[in-house]
C-alpha cells in the first residue's frame, strides 16, 4: 500500500517548492515496448484514422497483377474493335477514401456505376474525356488529328457509342476476376457528373486501380473505383500467395488433352520447295512462254517440305497413283543448309 503525506509533509514540500530548494522534473515521452530498450532509438509516425489501411500489401500487389491481366485483355479487345493499336496499362493502385477519389475527378466524365451478380454494392468505372472523345472519333470515321474535346456531358448517341467499348471492358474485367471468382459484371446506370452520385459514404475505404489508355497520338485514363465493403468476402482469396496458387493449378490433366484434342482437328498447309534461283528484274520482264529457268540443284536432290512457311522435312520427289507425290526421308536438322 502507498505510502500516505501527513499535513505537516505536505506544507513542508509545498514550502520547497516555493523557495526553489526542489526542482520539478523534465517530462519526457515515454514508450513502453516489449521488443524495445528505454535507450534505443524509434521512429514515430503519424497515423490518419480517417485513412486506415484495411487492405494487405499481399491483397493490393494480387489486385494490381490481376488488373494488369484486365488491362492486357482489354487493350486487345479494343484493338480489333477500332482497328487500330490500343496500349492499356496500370498507372496506380492504391487505397484512399471515397471522398478523395471523387474530388480527383473531372465534370463532366463517364461516370459508369457497375454491378456485380454474387456480390453486394457498386463499383465505379470512370473514363476520362481525353480519350473518349477520341474513340468517338474513331468509331465515326475520324483521324483525331485536330480534335476537340468539348466540355459537356455525353449525347445520348456518344454514350450508345461507348456503350461498346464499356462492355468489352465488363467482359475482359470477369475474365480476369474468374481466376478468384466467377463474377458477371454490368452497367446499372451512368452519369456525368460524379459529385451526384455517392455510393458509400465519404470516409469509406476505396481501392482505386488507375489505367492509362493511349490510342495512336492521344491519351487518357480510366479509373476502376472498388469499395471494401464489396470485396470484402473474397478479400481472403487475394492474399498473393494463394492467388498465384490458383492460377499455377489452374493447368490440369483435362485441359490439356481438350487442348490436344482441339489442336489434332486443325488443318495445316503442307509445301514442298522443288527449288530456288534468283534472276534480274530485266530477265523477268522479259520473260515468256516456253522459256526454261535454269537452278544448280540436281533434279535428283531432296525436296524441303515446308509446314505453315516452316522448312520440317526433306522428301523425294516420285509419283504415286499417277499424281505427284513426296515421300519423307528425314527431318530437318538444325545442320542443314537450305
């Protein structure tokens, strides 16, 4: 039990006190650890509690690799879409709040709300009217040499346009989710401006996976805006170690003969190389019917049997059944000139 001051200790203490005799200690910051020294050196950091990392690292480098998948299917699919190359690739990825990640944004842009069937909430898909615009263009029959980017929402007919282009990106984006779940994406309404539209609250924790579209001489981005909340039952299936187990499993004995078997029906294209010569432009322009073109190889030697353009085989060259025939002698080895 603690020792108790008597009223006499207590005026003797507060007389020190006054007259100086006692000094008051130096507060200090203490930091109480079971792993530190009271003399070792720390780092102290500040933490925002309105910015919790709810999110792994491991969590957020298997969202980053997965979206670079997305991103890679995408731009292919825009590609054969406009006819022309188009280069997606993830820019950022990181966790903010929701209100961060709409006061980054512009207005007017092509703010889509997404949907997903096995999965509670919405996510936000917003594409930049730097590139847009140029889709448009391109779509219409433009060059997008000299193109203007006006400042105002979308008509009804350039969102039926790019209507196309957001389910390409739906149906790349659910292939590349199959590898951790089997999810349906669809666009549950669009709009303008994204101040109008509040999915979560403000202080909610959002991943936002940043792309960057480039098509020929223009650029833009394209924001993927994920809740917690919303992938918060498959958070335990993004941990790296057993994303990238799955997709190392993914390889079964199944797949690989229905691959076989798919392989053995396609037809090849087999040629057989009789033999090559060059001659002058002047010879070939004069060239006519019943003229002999004359090569150093022996009528005798083997014929190169080419598979798809790929020289394979080395033939003879005979008849069977009154047609033309090559019968296979060896394959080509890596030593042979031809």
């Amino acid at each position: 039990m603690a020792e108790v001051l008597d009223q006499s200790q207590v005026e003797a203490l507060l007389a020190a006190v006054d007259t100086g005799d006692v000094q008051e200690e130096a507060s200090s910051d203490l930091i109480f650890s079971r792993t530190r020294r009271a003399d070792d050196p720390v780092e102290i950091r500040a933490y925002d509690f309105k910015r919790p990392e709810r999110v792994s690292k491991d969590q957020m480098l298997a969202l980053q690799t997965l979206h670079e998948a997305f991103a890679r299917n995408f731009g292919a699919s825009l590609s054969g879409f406009l006819r022309t190359i188009v280069e997606v690739k993830v820019a950022t990825c990181e966790q903010m709040t929701y209100a961060e990640f709409i006061s980054g944004l512009a207005n007017p842009t092509s703010f889509n709300l997404i949907t997903a069937d096995t999965l509670e909430g919405t996510i936000c898909l917003e594409i930049s009217p730097l590139i847009i615009y140029p889709i448009i263009d391109r779509l219409l029959g433009g060059s997008s040499q000299d193109l203007f980017i006006p400042q105002r929402p979308m008509t009804l007919i350039e969102a039926r346009l790019i209507s196309n282009v957001t389910s390409r990106g739906l149906a790349a984006l659910s292939e590349a989710w199959s590898t951790v779940k089997t999810l349906q994406f669809s666009v549950s309404a669009t709009e303008s401006n994204p101040q109008l539209v509040q999915i979560v609250p403000p202080n909610e924790v959002v991943v936002v996976i940043g792309f960057e579209l480039k098509l020929a001489n223009r650029a833009g981005t394209m924001n993927l805006c994920i809740p917690y909340n919303v992938i918060e039952p498959v958070m335990d299936k993004l941990s790296a170690q057993s994303w990238f187990s799955t997709s190392r499993t993914q390889r079964t004995r199944g797949h690989e003969q229905q691959i076989g078997t798919t392989l053995h029906r396609a037809t090849l294209e087999i040629s057989g190389c009789l033999a090559r010569t060059t001659i002058s432009l002047a010879d070939l322009l004069g060239m006519s019917i019943g003229d002999v073109i004359l090569t150093e190889k022996p009528a005798s030697s083997e014929v190169v049997v080419h598979v798809e353009g790929e020289a394979k085989f080395l033939a003879m060259l005979g008849r069977h059944r009154d047609k033309l025939a090559l019968r296979v002698t060896r394959p080509v080895a890596p030593s042979d000139r031809i």
